[in-house]
C-alpha cells in the first residue's frame, strides 16, 4: 500500500474551482446534515415518552413553515445549480492558443496521437500550463477518459467526436482511466498523464521515433483510399475541390449552409450522402466500415491542412 | 392529479374498474409505442439525412389496403360492442368473428409485404445484410429498420387481439359479463387500430 | 350512444381521411405533407375515439388517461429532442 | 409456505389451509403478498451474495480472487437481480400488496386473478433472467448500454433482456392494480385526504410503474432486435445512435429510482407518527411532494448523461430540474423530523429503523446535491461516489424502510410478536456496517476510483478494506431477522389486534386479518394519524 488516498491532487486549472465547490458542498451538506441529525436525536430524546419537556400548544400543521422551508431549500438549490453549470459551461469553449490532440478509445487501451503524429499508448504526454484540447473518438464501444487530478471526464463514442480540454498546471504523472464500463478488461484500461515542462515536452515531441507527421499521412491515405481520384486537381469525376474548405461555409444541395469542421469533414467521409454540396451528385460511396477511427484522424488532418495553407497537395 | 377529487362520493365496488383498467393498461401501450416511435424520429430527423426516402420502396397499394382493411375492422368492433347488450348477441358474436378476420387477412397482406421486401433484400435480418442494395444510402437501412420493429410491435399487438375477440367468441356464454369483457376488448382493438393509423403516415407516406 | 348509422358515417368518414391523406402525398410541399398526414392521423383517431370508443363525454378518469399519455409523450420528446436539436 | 403449519387459526386468512394449492392458486392478496415476500427475499439473498463476492474481490488491488469476467458476471447478477427481482418490486408487492386493500377498506385488489398472474409472470422472467445470468453469464453491467450489450457480449444478453422485459409486465400489473384498486375500491368516507400517506406513496408509485415501464419494453426489444435481427437503431456503424438508447433507457430508470424510494418514504410516515403519538406534521405536503416527486422523476433523467456526449444545453436543463427534485424530498424530510417534536417517542424496532432510514436518507439525498452540479458531476460521475449514493438511498434508505415495514406490520401479517430486544439489535449493527460500508465509498470516489473496476490502483485499498469488513457486519445485520423472525413465527406470542396502538383501518380488524379482510365494511369518518399523547405525557392544559 503506497498511501492512504484522502485527497486527489489538484493538477489543472479547473480543479481548484471544482473543489471549491466541492467542498462548499460539503460544508453545506454536513452543515445541514448534522443539523437535522442533532434535531431528530434531540426531539427523540427531549419528547421520549415519560420525560419532563413541554408538549402544550398546537402543531402537526404550519403553513408559513412550510412555505419557508421550501423556499429556502428552493433558492439553496437554484445557487448551488448556478454555481456548477458555470463552471461546466467552460467546458465548451476551450482557449484559442491550444494544443490538439486527438485521443482513440479502443478494447482496452488508450491511442493518443500528437499534431506532428507521434502516438503513444495508454500514455498521455502534455506540457505544462497550454491549453489540450483532446477530440475522442471510439473504436468500438462506450469508453470515458477519465483524469481525476484535472477534475476532468468525457465519454469516447463510436461514430461521434467528443472533446474535453484541460491546462495542466503541475508537473508529474498522474492517472489516466477508463470510466465507462466496456467490457472484459474495463479495470485493465488504464493509464498516465504525464505532464512536462514545456521545454522538456517539446524535446519529447521531437525525439520520439520518426514518424510521418499525420498530414503526411492523412496524405498518403488520399491517395491510397482513392479520394484523389475524384478530388485531385486532375480529376475528371466531377466532385468539390477540398482546398481552402475547412473552417468556411459550404453551400448545401439544400440550401442550407453548414460550416466546414472537423464533424462536417468525419461525416462526409463517413456518409457523404447526408449534406452534400450544392451543384454535385451524391455519387460519392459511403467509408462507413471501410476505413478506422486512426485513418479518418489522419484524413481529416489532411484535409483540414488543405483548408489552412490554401495550397495544393 | 388529485386535484377536484376531494369530494369522493361514498360508493365503492368494481362498477367501472375494468374500464379504467383498461385506459391505465393503454397508456402505458401508448408510451410502449411513443418510445418505439421516438426512435424514428430521431433517426429521420437527424440533419441532411435520407431516412424518409426509402419509404418509396414500400407498396403504398398495399398499405392503404391495409388501412382501409383495419378501419373496417373497427367498424366491426364497435358495431359488436353495440349489439353485446340485450339480446343480439348473436350479431355480435358474427361482428366479433369479422373483426378477427380483418385482422388475419391484414397480417396476410402484412406479411406478404415482409415477406416482397426481404426478397428484395430490403429487411434487416442478419443471414441477409450481404444482400443489402451496397449502393442504397445508410439511412434507408435505418429506416428498414424502424419500420420492422414499428410494424412487428403492432402485428403482435393484433395477434393479441385476434385472439381476444376469437377466445371472446368461443367462450362467450362461459363468461360472467361477456358484454363488458367485450367492450373492454374493442377498447384494445381501436387502440391497435390507432396505432396503425399513425404508422401508416410515418412510414409509407414520407417518399 | 352508437347507432349504426353513426358507427356507418363515421366509417366512410375515416375511408375518406385515408385516401385524402394518400392523395396528398402526390403534391409535394416539403415539411407540409408531413404536416397534412399528421393532422389527418389526429383527425383520424378523434373521430375513433369520439365515436367508436364513447369519448366524446369521457369518464373524469379516461379522460385523465388521456391527458396523462400525451402529457407523458411530451415530457419523452421534448427533452430528448430538445438534447438533439441543441447539439 | 415457509411458515409452519400450527399458525392456521380460526377466521384468519391462514385458515382456507396449508396446501401447495391453497397458495399457488389464491387470489387472496395477503397471500400473494407472501408469494412474492418469500421469492424477493431469496433474490435479496442471491443478489446480496454476489455482492458479498464484489467486496471479497476489492478487499486487494489485483485481481487474485476470481477473473475479470467473473467480476463482470457478478456486478452485473448483484446488478440485474437487485434492481428488477428486488427493489422495484420489493415494498410495493410484497407491504403494498397486503396492505393496500386493508388501508382503504376493501375487500382486496380491484383485480384479484391479475394480482396473482403478476407472480406467476414475475417468477418466469426472473427465472429466464437468472438462467441466462447463472448458466452462462451477462456481463453487461445491469445498464445493458449499446453497443457494448449488442456487439461484443454473449448472446445471454438476448435471453437476460427477455427476462427483464417480462418482469416489466409484471411490474406494470400491479401499477395498473393499484392505481384502479386505489381510485375504485375506497371504503364508504375515505376520501383522497383521509388516506394514509403509504397509500398516497404506493398510488404515486404506480403511475411511475405504468410510464415508465413500457419504456424500458421498447429499448429492450430495441436490443433484442439489433442482436436477433441485427437490426441498427442504437448501432453507430449503421448510423444508428448509443445516446437514443441512453435517452430511453434513463426515460425509465431514473423514475424506477422512485419505484423505489417512494414507497419505503410512504412506510417511514406511517411509523414515524405512530411511535412519536402524534399526527404526521404537514399531511397534504407530505402527499403533495410524493405526487411532485413522482412528475418530476420523469424531467430529470438526462442527469445520467453529463458526459456521455449529450449537449450542453440539455445537461443544463436536467440539472435545473435534478435541483428541483431536491425541494419535495426536503419538504418530507422536515416533515417527518418535525412530527416527533412535542411527541411522546418510544423506540420500538421499525422507530428504530425509521430513524436510521431518515439518516441515511439525509446524507444520501445531500450527496444527491453533488452529482446533481454539473462541474462536479463530471469528476464524480462513474466513480465509486455514484456507488455510494444510490447505495445511500437504496439500501441506507429502501432496504431500511422495508425492514421497518415488515418489523411494522409483522403482528399484523403473522399474528404474532418477535423478540424487541433482538430486532433493536438488528437494526443498529445494520446501520452501523451500512455507514462502515459505503461511507468509505465517498472518499473513494472523489479521489477518483472508477465505478465496475475489477482491479484498482493501491492508494485506493485501505478505504476499499474498510467498506468490505463493513459489508461482513451489514451482511449480519440482515441475516439476523431471518432468525428472530422465523422464530417468532412457531414460538412467538400472539398479537393482539393493533399492538402499537396505530391508527388505520388495518389495525381495526383482528390479527392476521379475515379472509375478507373486515369482519363487517368499514366507514371512515376522520383522517389518518390521530394520534393522542398518552396519559402521563400529556400536557397540563389538555388534561
């Protein structure tokens, strides 16, 4: 037995606010709790049958008491839900300057892959004090990345793209789980966030072993799926050119608009039939099965690094 | 809910307690079939999707039939209901035979369709998924989908109510209150008839 | 009370809903054909329910089935639909 | 069936015999009632012996006592069988069943042979159920969350989900018997406000039976279907969606956390009045919030889904509402404190447990506040503060009611007296190991211990030894009745008709009651709990 586990550690800027009001919480409900233990023991011990206490004068009905009542534990109630959909509401808007990684879900283990394509495996390597924004996805079934020391969780879906995001203000390594329950080794889902210097993360990022960037790799796969075929600049097939799409309004066959991000791109890949561009067919076939959560990670990189430069592949 | 009933006459027994019975035990089929559809219509919902466009590939001949065949039938109920009072019981133990029929041949002409559309491939059941139509979008698997379950759910339902009215038919001079039993029955049977008369707009009339 | 002459008339009525709300499909107007057919179905089932099952005057008690279910159904869609249309 | 044969008196209901046909073929609710005491408590045992296993497992970090998958088989037995063969039906057809009629003066349920078909129906899924968990194993977790229940476990899932959506009908029986027996069957003059409260909790437990139920029907057959058809409503890869079954699934499972709390809030407020000699403080509040409760229940379910990928929005609507669930289960819970004030309070056994219930019930609803703020829900969800909580409320809270209720209503139910000073005893060490149990499952949760884990990391192993040796002396805590009241069934003194000197239409016939349950129709003229201090308590003024 190493320790006695009391207390989990703080390590992120949101879990100083969250155990704030974890332990106003706590104070209150001990408050309260200790209040209405000590009013039923007192009142079973004062009104015992046979005692002395005063039992004259009228009661078992009061409405202004109840009212009262009902209105406190009401507006304790309102504050306290207040108080944590605040801080919940962050959860959506992670800072601009930060960090994407983007994090795989699969029976039983954790796929984290860096921007430069570094991946690593039920490790989590982050630096110190930047903004990480994590976007997961599943393989297969229902996982939660789970990081106590940041007061931080968020289920992995398959078929979907969930995020959560953290700025780490403590360096160490602390763990990493698998909250959701999916299936034989659930417990065996483990892992650690390792979180660096900013200096020694970036001599980490670099030094791992050479691997393409996931542009690069995102790129090989347009090639090797087939998606330049119809997509390339020499493409007879007539099918919208991806060069300077991502982050901008695409025109629907619908007339609706839909901004192009990272859901808009997955979905297309995944069932392009859905929001087609307007002035195309949907003669494009669906990856659906075809292709892995990892790949599409890559391809969307690709795609998204086409609607960033502007250029051509 | 409890409101304006404070004032409970002083009369006890069971008048009237299979009646609510019976609307207690519908609601909750009413939230059995709300659930079912709430799938539906999350799916078809569900942005820039295809769902409602493989509704083209059911038979809306056969689908009006139908509707039309389960409308009659409730017609034959409720006259059954009627004549189960006095002494033409017999026109409603005949009525009661004629609902039951309406509803075999509705499940006939129902299962004719399953059994067209899973030639075509188009049923999800599992030894066929390879003969899915490759080409045909997701979504209309989905709705495939929907549309068994929705339609499986109620042709068990009428299979229920089939037998109740042939059972009611047979036993009728065994029951104590075969009128109210009969009554009670009918409840169930416009309720199945109900249903159908939402799924049919839901699922063959979306193309 | 149900005579056959309602119990007839209300049949034909219903036979009519139906094909007007199958005719209705062949003129195309977006979201209003779903509109049309879900408006019919109402149509349909009140007519059911008014004549074939007596409740133009229900019973206190029926009628807070009635009340309950949709009440219920509201509570079921909206706030999933309402997690869907805000995602 | 397991009560002897020298019980039988004249006039009672024990009297029509002792045959095998004379229970399996009764239509008599009191029967029925023992029907479904006798097979829920084997099921609180088998459930409660899988959970003893859970606690040997944790009692150390690695996994050395039984596999990963037998650890999954297990939670999800402790799981299933707690929640459906148990706790949902555990007060309602088991108190409610023998009682409802006695309370409103009735001669028994509105549906008798409905009454009866509920066990039989219940008895097949359960059977089906426990097969398919005993005989081959489901390792789904009692949630059956897709994909994980459609794709990658074994097909026991399809026979388990059989077997649960079976019960459901059965479940849905008796919600619709006791919303009619309820509305149809009250005697001459007991009107909606002259009720007991536990009748008022088990009406408002019915409607949340009959709403909720079907639903649950419907995403089980939804999974049934994807594994049989393979049809893809809930399957990602076919572009179907895992939250619509969280939706529909919560849709039911939250309310059923009200099947089964309401009724031991009902049981509590029959005792709590009767042992302080005092009527139930703010009767139509009381009432009022159970109804609340029960309309409620039904607006808050996202709260189970903070971070499953639900919109932000939707996750801040839940918990405005889980927030307001708050307000009525603290109306009651002042309530129920405030009746003993200027009481005359004797500690008989169900006091005992009733007081212990509103303990656990306080801190238990108070860790509530927790999970309910969405900030810290998404630290605490999934971990084992969750564990703890319902815990808190179903057995610190449900289990404790319902022994109250048996301790309670036991004369009335055998006609005989137990042994005071060993039921006393029961009820503090089962107190005490409950708090030694799950208190440590708190800390263990904040500091991040994740729910359904077969092995955990070693800082958590000090509180996890804790919680299993006080799952030992909960364990004795309950095994104890089996002793004192088996006992009392051969060897204990007869009751007399109304041995605490309770108020109700129950305690006005004799013990155990007639076939018919009153000798002649009962008239109610006055309200419930109108109770006097007795002689040497009562104040000066009123003398």
């Amino acid at each position: 037995m190493d320790s006695i586990a009391l207390h989990p550690i703080e390590a992120s800027t949101l879990a100083p606010q969250v155990d704030l009001l974890f332990y106003a919480l706590l104070a209150f409900s001990f408050g309260l709790g200790i209040f209405l233990t000590v009013l039923v023991l007192g009142y079973a011990i004062k009104y015992r049958r046979g005692s002395k206490a005063d039992r004259s004068g009228e009661r078992s009905r009061n409405t202004i008491l109840e009212v009262s009542w009902t209105t406190a534990t009401a507006l304790m109630a309102l504050g306290i839900f207040l108080w944590g959909a605040e801080l919940f509401l962050q959860r959506d808007h992670p800072p601009p300057d930060s960090l994407h990684i983007s994090g795989i879900g699969k029976q039983w283990m954790w796929i984290f892959e860096h921007e430069n394509g570094r991946r690593e495996i039920d490790e989590l390597h982050v630096p110190l004090g930047q903004p990480v924004v994590v976007s997961l996805s599943s393989e297969d079934v229902i996982h939660s990345m789970f990081v106590p020391a940041f007061r931080m969780k968020m289920d992995a879906v398959p078929g979907r793209q969930t995020q959560l995001w953290f700025q780490a203000t403590r360096a160490g390594t602390y763990d990493l789980f698998c909250a959701e329950y999916c299936g034989t080794q659930h417990s065996e889902m483990r892992g650690h966030v390792v979180v660096m210097e900013p200096q020694d993360f970036a001599k980490w990022l670099a030094s791992g072993p050479t691997v393409e960037s996931l542009v690069q790799q995102g790129q090989a796969l347009f090639r090797g799926l087939g998606c330049s075929g119809c997509h390339g600049p020499s493409a007879t097939v007539h099918a919208p050119k991806l060069e300077g799409v991502y982050g901008h309004p695409v025109g629907l066959a619908t007339s609706q608009t839909v901004n192009a991000d990272d859901g808009y791109i997955r979905d297309s890949i995944l069932q392009p039939k859905k929001q087609v561009v307007g002035g195309f067919d949907p003669i494009m076939p669906s990856y659906q099965g075809l292709i892995t959560e990892d790949d599409l990670g890559k391809l969307v990189a690709y795609i998204k690094s086409l609607g960033n430069s502007g250029g051509t592949p | 809910m409890s409101l304006g009933l404070e004032q409970q006459p002083l009369e006890t027994g069971l008048k009237a307690s299979g009646e609510l019975g019976v609307f207690v035990f519908l609601v909750s089929e009413g939230l059995l079939f709300g659930a079912l559809i709430l799938g539906y219509t999350v799916l078809r919902l569900s942005p820039g999707s295809d769902f409602a466009g493989a509704s083209k590939e059911l038979s809306l001949l056969l689908g009006t039939l139908n509707t039309c065949v389960l409308l009659t039938s409730s017609l034959a109920v409720a006259l059954a209901a009627m004549w189960a009072d006095g002494e033409r019981a017999n026109y409603a133990r005949i009525a009661m035979v004629v609902t039951a029929g309406l509803g075999i041949i509705f499940l006939c002409i129902k299962g004719y369709e399953w059994f067209d559309e899973a030639q075509k491939g188009l049923l999800p059941f599992r030894d066929m998924s390879d003969r899915y139509p490759k080409a045909s979008p997701q979504e209309h698997r989905e709705f495939f989908d929907a549309y068994l379950v929705l339609t499986g759910t109620h042709g068990l339902h009428l299979v229920t109510g089939i037998g109740l009215m042939l059972g009611l038919t047979v036993f009728w001079k065994r029951l104590v209150r075969p009128a109210h039993t009969l009554k009670m029955a009918a409840l169930y049977w416009h309720f199945i008839d109900v249903i159908w008369v939402f799924l049919f707009p839901l699922l063959y009339l979306v193309r | 009370m149900l005579t056959i002459r309602s119990a007839v008339l209300t049949y034909v009525a219903l036979i009519v809903l139906v094909l007007l709300t199958v005719g209705s499909t062949f003129i195309p107007m977006g979201v209003g054909n779903s509109l049309v057919n879900l408006a019919i179905a109402v149509a349909k089932t009140a007519l059911i329910g008014a004549i074939f099952m007596h409740l133009r005057k229900p019973l206190p008690l029926a009628a807070m089935s009635i009340f309950v279910l949709l009440f219920w159904l509201c509570l079921m869609y909206g706030f999933t639909l309402n997690d869907y249309a805000t995602r | 069936m397991t009560i002897a044969a020298e019980l039988p008196e004249r006039g009672s209901y024990f009297a029509p015999g002792w045959r095998l046909r004379d229970w399996l073929l009764t239509t008599d609710h009191k029967r029925i009632a023992w029907l479904y005491l006798s097979s829920l408590l084997t099921f609180f045992f088998i459930g409660g012996a899988a959970a003893t296993l859970i606690r040997l497992e944790l009692f150390t970090p690695a996994g050395d006592f039984m596999t990963d998958d037998t650890y999954n088989r297990m939670f999800t037995l402790h799981g299933v069988v707690m929640v459906w063969f148990f706790l949902i039906p555990s007060i309602p057809a088991t108190l409610g069943n023998f009682l409802l009629p006695l309370m409103l003066g009735a001669k028994d349920l509105a549906f008798p042979r409905l009454n009866l078909a509920s066990w039989y129906v219940f008895m097949l899924g359960a059977a089906i159920a426990l097969w398919a968990m005993l005989a081959g194993g489901l390792d789904t977790g009692w949630t059956f969350y897709t994909p994980l229940s459609t794709m990658f476990t074994t097909d026991n899932t399809s026979i388990a989900a059989v077997g649960v959506f079976i019960i459901g009908f059965s479940t849905i029986m008796t919600g619709i018997n006791f919303i009619v027996t309820t509305h149809k069957l009250r005697a001459p003059g007991q009107t909606w406000f002259r009720l007991p409260i536990f009748v008022w909790t088990l009406y408002a437990t019915s409607l949340v039976m009959v709403l909720a139920t079907p639903v649950l029907a419907a995403t089980l057959l939804l999974i049934v279907a994807d594994r049989v058809f393979g049809i893809g409503i809930f399957d990602p890869a076919q572009g179907g969606d895992p939250l619509l079954f969280q939706h529909l699934f919560w849709f039911y499972s939250h309310p059923a956390v009200y099947i089964m709390i309401l009724p031991g809030m009902g049981v509590v407020s029959e005792i709590l009045p009767c042992f302080s000699r005092r009527p139930l403080f703010g009767y139509k509040f009381v009432a009022y919030s159970s109804m609340g409760i029960a309309l409620l229940g039904f607006m808050v379910w996202g709260h189970h889904m903070f971070v499953s990928g639900q919109s932000t929005y939707a996750g801040v609507v839940f918990s405005f509402l889980s927030f307001c669930i708050a307000v009525p289960s603290a109306i009651k819970v002042f309530n129920w404190t405030l009746t003993m004030r200027k009481g005359s309070v004797t500690f008989e056994t169900s006091m005992i447990y009733s007081l212990g219930f509103l303990g656990l019930f306080v801190f238990g609803g108070l860790a509530g506040l927790f999970l309910a703020a969405l900030a810290e829900d998404v630290h605490l969800t999934d971990t084992y503060f969750v564990i703890a909580h319902f815990h808190y409320i179903m057995v610190g809270g449900m289990v404790t009611a319902f022994l109250a209720g048996i301790h309670f209503w036991w004369p009335k139910m055998t006609g005989r007296m137990y042994s005071e000073r060993w039921g006393r005893i029961a009820a503090v060490t089962s107190f005490l190991g409950f708090n030694l149990t799950f208190f440590p499952q708190f800390i263990l949760g904040f500091n991040g211990m994740p729910r359904r884990y077969h092995t955990y990391p070693d800082e958590f192993q000090a509180w996890n030894v804790l919680s299993s040796a006080g799952a030992v002396v909960l364990a004795l805590g309950y095994v104890m009745p089996l002793f004192y009241l088996g006992y009392s069934l051969f060897k204990g003194p007869k009751a007399p008709d109304n041995p605490w000197g309770a108020t109700g239409l129950e305690w006005q016939t004799s013990s155990p009651p007639p076939k018919d349950n009153f000798a002649e129709p009962p008239v109610v003229t006055e309200g419930p709990y109108k109770y006097e201090l007795p002689e040497i308590d009562r104040p000066v003024d009123h003398k």
